[in-house]
C-alpha cells in the first residue's frame, strides 16, 4: 500500500508568486505532498509550471501530484494525478499511470466513496468541508457530521481507502476532524495565503500529528 501523507497542500493562482515558489516555501515548512492545480493555462504552460514545481519537490523529497491532467502527469513522470469527479475515470488513468502511480480522486458523498472503492485509486479527497472560494460549482457542504457519518459507514461496509478531507478548512478544524476518522487533509489557502507559508505549513503538520504545544498555539 502506498503511503499517502497527512497534509496535501494545494497550490493555487496567487498575484505575485508561481505555483512552484509556493511549492518550494511550503516544502520548506515540511510539506511532503504538493498538489499542482492549475487553471485556464495551455497545455505548453502546463507543461513548464509543472516542471518547475516537479523541480523543487525533487529538492525537497516531497511528492508532485497533478490536479485534474493526466497527460502532464505522465509527461513529467509526476508522483500520481488527482480525478475530479468530470475529469478521466480512475480505471483509465490507472491503464496510463501505471500501478506505481498514485491516483486520487474526488468524492461528495457516502455513495461517491463506494462508487471509488471498487476502484484502484489511493485516496479520496471528500468535501467540502465548508465553503471555499477557491472550488467552482462547489457541491453541497459536509461539515463535520458528515464527515463522522462518511467514516462510519467506511467501517461498517470496510473500506479502507485514506480519506482526505478538503475545502475551507482551517487549523482549529484540525483535531475534530481527526477524531471523526478523515486521513488527512488537503489545504490551500489557508497555507499559500498565510502572511508566512513555511510557517503555516509547519502548524498544520503538527496539529495533524497530534503535536499538543500545536493545538494550543493554534487558539
């Protein structure tokens, strides 16, 4: 089985840092998995920003997983791609990648993550949390009970697959969403908006390492 780390940070369109500077200043705050989303750019400009992100994560043995492209992700021999819901099937990226890859993929809702287990993918992200800005045609909120629901049915019905969770998600929601059974989490804004991206990066490992001094702080 893979190892799928606890924090994913999520790169995002920032006005006056690239994807790849945000990378390197959350990496160097101890992220081990960077999640590459880009939007509205050509296949060529894909290509260049992904390689320049693929660059840094090899600096800092982190993880390059790309958000929705899987031809990028092949191209650049990226770590795995992640599947929105409109994006390829599992199955075939999986026929592409290769069983070394690892492939994640979205989920909304208990009969989504079903839907996904009989499937070869490593994780799910399931959200959103809460509103997010940073999401187009967000589905439904989960909120911490549906989380806590989502995870008990998991068990029931044994599905074993880590279940990240995403969307708004901020570092006080941290503990309670560990306690309701999530994997880890996916994060953003909260990182590459923070007036100290290493920083953040840094509080949000510890919290999900159940770091006491972290909690505490975080308040």
């Amino acid at each position: 089985m893979k190892t799928i780390s606890k924090l994913h940070y999520i790169t995002q369109e920032i006005p006056g840092k690239t994807h790849w500077q945000l990378a390197e200043e959350a990496c160097r705050g101890g992220v081990e998995w960077v999640q590459l989303r880009i939007k509205g750019k050509s296949e060529d400009e894909w290509l260049d920003i992904a390689l320049k992100t693929l660059a840094v994560c090899e600096k800092y043995g982190s993880k390059l997983i790309v958000n929705d492209n899987v031809a990028i992700a092949r191209e650049t021999n990226a770590d795995g791609v992640h599947l929105g819901k409109t994006d390829m099937d599992v199955t075939e990226a999986r026929r592409i990648l290769g069983d070394n890859a690892i492939i994640g993929a979205t989920a909304n809702t208990w009969n989504d993550v079903k839907i996904l287990a009989g499937k070869m993918v490593d994780y799910i992200g399931l959200g959103p949390y809460r509103f997010t800005p940073t999401k187009e045609k967000l589905s439904p909120v989960l909120g911490l009970a549906g989380y806590e629901y989502i995870t008990r049915q998991c068990a029931a019905q044994k599905v074993k697959i880590p279940i990240i969770a995403i969307g708004g998600i901020l570092k006080t929601d941290i503990i309670p969403l560990l306690e309701a059974g999530v994997h880890g989490v996916a994060i953003a804004s909260s990182i590459g908006l923070a007036p100290g991206v290493p920083e953040a990066a840094a509080d949000f490992i510890k919290l999900l390492n159940h770091k006491p001094d972290a909690l505490t702080n975080s308040r």
